[in-house]
C-alpha cells in the first residue's frame, strides 16, 4: 500500500533510445519506494500512480541522460 507519492521523473535515455518514468513513493511505515516502467505506457497500476502524483501536486522532473 502507498501512503504518499514523493517523486515523479521521466528520464530518456539517449544510447539506448529509450524513456522511462519513475515513481517515487513510501509506504504507512515511511518505508520509500521506486516504481519505474517505460514511457509512455498502457500499464494501468503505472497510469494510477502518474494520476495520483499529478493529483497530489508533485511536479513532474525530465532529464535526459
């Protein structure tokens, strides 16, 4: 179970051409966590957490390595 999302990052990756979204997140302990998945995506549990960070304010990061 998630307490609270704590991050949200799209990274995309130029040497191998990919992008990937990350969820950062802890559990009703504080416990953290990572989700992480390819982006964009049709995962529906991934789509859940993106709508719920985006409905909790946490501001999605982009970076590119």
């Amino acid at each position: 179970m998630i307490k609270r999302i704590t991050s949200l990052r799209i990274t995309r990756y130029s040497d191998n051409h990919t992008t990937r979204i990350y969820v950062g997140w802890c559990d009703p302990k504080g416990r953290p966590g990572i989700t992480a998945g390819e982006w964009p995506t049709t995962n529906t549990h991934m789509l859940a957490l993106v709508d719920r960070a985006e409905r909790e304010g946490i501001e999605l990061r982009e970076e590119a390595w």
